[in-house]
C-alpha cells in the first residue's frame, strides 16, 4: 500500500495533466453542447453523435499537442485509432445517457430541452471519467524509460493494444 507521501507526490505530478485535460475538455463540453443545442431539432441521439464526431478531432489535437506533449509520440494511426475508438465508448455512454432520458423517461425535444441538457452533462461526467482513464493508460504513452514504449510506434492499434496488457516476466536485457 503506498505511503501518504507517495500518494501525494503522485498527484502533485498528476495535476498539470489533469488541468490540461479539463480545460480541453471545458472546452470541448462547451462547445458540443453548442453543437447538440443547435442540432438538436433532428433529434437528441443524432444531434448527440454529431457533437461527439466534431469535438474528437478537435481534442485528440489538443491532447496530443499539450496535455501530453510530453509523452511518446507513437504512430499516428495507432494513437488516433485508439482515441477515436475510446470517444466512442464515450459517445454510447453519452448518447446512452439521453437515450435513457428519451426512451425511458419519456423526455421530448419539443418540450424538455433544459432536461435533455441536464442528463447530458451527467453523461459528459461519466465518459470523461472513463476517458481519462483511456487516453492515459492506452493511448499516449508515457515518455520510454527502458525503451520498451517505442517498440510500439510500428505497431497498429490491435497489436499496441495486445502489448500494453501482455505481461513479460523477465525483462529482455
């Protein structure tokens, strides 16, 4: 179990990414809000997926060119591969959200705009929890420390993806 102090030097080290990610993603909630309210007339789902498609390229370049500026640059298609596919995990839960609120609740465009911006934003909340998670653990890499981390720039998305969760019990030397 880590000690107080590890704990806290962790976060320490954690925070400017954090920070950097939240304001990418203030910035990106604000704008795909903006997006979902304007289209939201050709329906909730819809205008919900078309938000998610705009806002991905915009963050992935904001992520990879700040948030973590710092860390491995592997292949470009592996890298946006993976983070487009995790925005997509991210955009069902979003969209799942405003589908419960739509199909199960009964909300209507017409009617409950306000409501369907409410669970929206409670959406947004789990799928950024989710993708944090994602873009840190999966998709840029943290710098090499035994070079082990560039041998996956010539991998494709699968097979970097087979590489993180593979366990090597001896270090190759």
């Amino acid at each position: 179990m880590p000690s107080a102090r590890e704990l806290t030097d962790h976060l320490r080290r954690l925070a400017p990414e954090v920070l950097a990610f939240g304001v990418i993603g203030a910035g990106n909630t604000l704008l795909y809000m903006a997006i979902t309210w304007v289209a939201l007339p050709i329906g909730a789902v819809k205008a919900s997926v078309i938000a998610t498609v705009v806002t991905t390229t915009l963050a992935y370049l904001a992520n990879r060119y700040w948030t973590y500026r710092n860390h491995s640059r592997t292949a470009l298609r592996r890298e946006y591969t993976l983070f487009f596919g995790f925005n997509l995990v991210g955009m069902v839960i979003q969209s799942g959200s405003i589908a419960i609120g739509k199909y199960g609740f009964g909300l209507t465009e017409q009617h409950d705009e306000v409501a369907f911006m409410a669970v929206t934003l409670v959406g947004i909340a789990i799928a950024t929890i989710f993708r944090f998670w994602a873009y840190r653990t999966f998709v840029f890499l943290k710098p090499p420390v035994d070079g082990h981390e560039a041998d996956l720039a010539e991998l494709d998305a699968v097979a970097g993806l087979a590489e993180l969760s593979a366990e090597d019990p001896q270090p190759s030397r």
